[in-house]
C-alpha cells in the first residue's frame, strides 16, 4: 500500500514538503497524551533476542534512525514508537542557521537513493537542548552536532564546545558530525591533525558539562581513503573514544541510472548506491579496532538482510535513513520482524553473539 501511495502521491511532491509534513504528523503523534506509548507497544521491537548492549545503554534493537530526519529533537519520541530501536538527532550546530538554497533534497527512485545538499538547516544547540531537557524515559537518543557554517575553520573548536555544554547533559551518547558534504570546509576537519585537538576539546567539555561521562562518537565519510579511515580508528582509540559512526552521505556519482540531470546535483548521496562503500568501511574498521570500538554502521541499509550483513561484519548498531523514505512508517518495525525471524533461523541465540561468534 505505501509502495502505490509513494508512486502516486508521494513521488509528485517535493521531497522536502514531505519530510516537513511527515515531522508535523509526528509532532501530532508525540503531543497526544498516550499515543506514542500505544504505538511503541504495537510496534516497537520486543523480541529479547535483539537487545544490544552497548555505549553503557541498553538497546531494545539493533536499528535506529540516522541523523538528519530529525534535526531539532522535535519528533524522536514519536519515532522510537515507530520502531526505532534509537533516534540519532541533528545534525546541531551552536547557532541557529537556515541551511542551503532550495531545492535541496532530491530523490533517486530508480536508485533507491536520495541527494541532499540541506548544509545543516536546524534552530541551534540552545533550542535542541531546550526540548531535550524535559524528555521522556522511553528512546535512546543520540545528538549529532556539527559546525556552524559562518564559524571559520580555525574556530571550529569552539562552535562545537558551545554546542556539547548545551546538549551533552540531555544525550545519551553524542556525535562529532565532520563529515558533511555541504558545510564548506567541514571534512578538512577529518585530517587527523585538525581531529585531534577538537575531539579532546568536546570531550573534555563533555565531561565537564554532564552529570555523567557521556559516551563520544565521531562520524566519518565514505569518501575518505582507506589509509585515511584506518588513521581516524587508531586516533579514535588512541583518545579513548567509544565509537565510529560509519558512513555519512557521499560525493561519488558512479553508477547511477537515475535521470542524469538529477544525479549530477550537489550534495551527499545516500541510500543503495552507499551500500558497498559503507560495508567496507565496516570491515576495514573493524579489522583495524576490532571489539575496542563500538562500531555504529549506516549507509545503504534497505532491510533485515542488510543489518544482518551489518552486524556479522562487525556493527555493533546499525542506522536507516533512506530505507525509511522509500519503506514507509512501518520500515523499521518489518526490518526488526524479519531480523528475528532471521535470527532464529541461524545458528545464534541473539544478535550479539551474530557479532561475537564464539
């Protein structure tokens, strides 16, 4: 039913329309008293066997949602109800910011893919904090913070430690976004002499700000060359980070059958097309960290294969974003159905020992 509804309603609206009518119906959901605890019974993953526990947290499920759905913390409450097994906000930056030109959000239906140039459109740390600090047990949420585009590089620090004193009390665990395609200047800070002193610098305000040690991700991008993706894990674990989210959007256009046109718009690409950089990124990670990194993988996950992939490559926990535009509401509550039915079907009592096999 989604699939026709996608093709003769969904597709002739500008994806950017969507994504905002889409928040406004979730806002609706998470601002009735009780319907998003109803939902979450319905929908959200029960089965013990996927329970992951990772990043000091206990996770319902393996899958969540990627940021940059849910840029401002307005609608992760009603996401979790729909099956998220986490909700990843953002990206944030210290200030208020409206993001790229329009249009900025373009879908690749023959690709299953989706072209977004948004440059981090959200309303600043302080609002996301503002919200998240009266929020609900419920979902684990994530904060994903970035730089603000008008911030020059060599002040890039101090734009994120703005933001990690606002939102590091109110996360669950938080995410150095340097990865983006559309802040000019941001993946410069991936090089490992730039990543260094500002991974330090939010830590150490991490660590100040919260009442509690807040576990620190760092995201990176599929566009980085492999010597380059092993020198991020071994200055990750060399800092004592807990984590490597991998991958973000990616500027590689090969391949496409999508109109022509359309695939040579500027922007992070997203969703099938990822797949295959994503997961070696995974291995090569993984092979170079092993179990000392919470290894967090996204980029191309369409279903309960894919997760499982994932995890048997190494995820500790993996993220959607493009499966869901192109799967409906209920994508991530059919991925954790058939990932169970998977799961019992194998040789393995949970999807942890998936990951550790022995």
């Amino acid at each position: 039913m989604y699939r026709l509804l996608f093709s003769l309603v969904i597709a002739r609206i500008s994806a950017e329309t969507v994504h905002h009518l889409t928040l406004r119906a979730l806002r609706v959901v998470q601002g009735v008293p009780g319907a998003a605890p109803l939902l979450r019974r319905v929908l959200a993953p029960r089965d013990p066997a996927l329970r992951v526990h990772a990043l000091g947290l206990d996770f319902p499920s393996p899958l969540g949602l990627a940021a940059g759905f849910d840029k401002d913390a307005v609608a992760y409450e009603a996401l979790g109800a729909f099956g998220f097994g986490h909700v990843e906000i953002g990206t944030v930056t210290g200030r208020p910011q409206p993001g790229n030109p329009r249009p900025r959000l373009f879908r690749l239906v023959r690709d299953r893919a989706v072209i977004n140039r948004m440059g981090f459109n959200n309303a600043g740390s302080e609002a996301a904090a503002a919200r998240l600090r009266n929020r609900r047990p419920g979902t684990i949420v994530g904060v994903n913070i970035g730089k603000t585009k008008v911030v020059p590089e060599a002040e890039a620090a101090a734009d994120y430690v703005a933001s990690t004193e606002r939102l590091a009390p109110y996360a669950d665990y938080l995410v150095v976004n340097v990865s983006s395609p559309n802040t000019p200047g941001l993946r410069n800070l991936q090089a490992v002499e730039h990543l260094r002193p500002l991974l330090t610098a939010v830590r150490e305000a991490a660590d100040r700000s919260a009442p509690r040690r807040v576990p620190l991700l760092v995201k990176i991008a599929p566009d980085l060359a492999d010597d380059d993706v092993d020198a991020v894990a071994d200055l990750a674990l060399d800092l004592g980070l807990d984590g490597i989210i991998a991958t973000n959007t990616t500027i590689e256009r090969s391949g496409l059958r999508s109109d022509a046109a359309l695939a040579k718009e500027a922007g992070g690409l997203s969703g099938a097309p990822l797949k295959d950089r994503s997961l070696d990124v995974l291995r090569r990670l993984r092979d170079r960290a092993g179990d000392r990194l919470v290894l967090i993988s996204v980029g191309g996950v369409e279903s309960a294969d894919d997760v499982w992939e994932r995890v048997r490559a190494g995820a500790t926990l993996v993220q959607g974003y493009t499966g869901m535009i192109y799967g409906g509401p209920l994508w991530a509550h059919r991925v954790h159905r058939d990932l169970a039915r998977r799961l019992r079907t194998s040789a393995f009592p949970t999807i942890t020992a998936a990951r550790h096999p022995g």
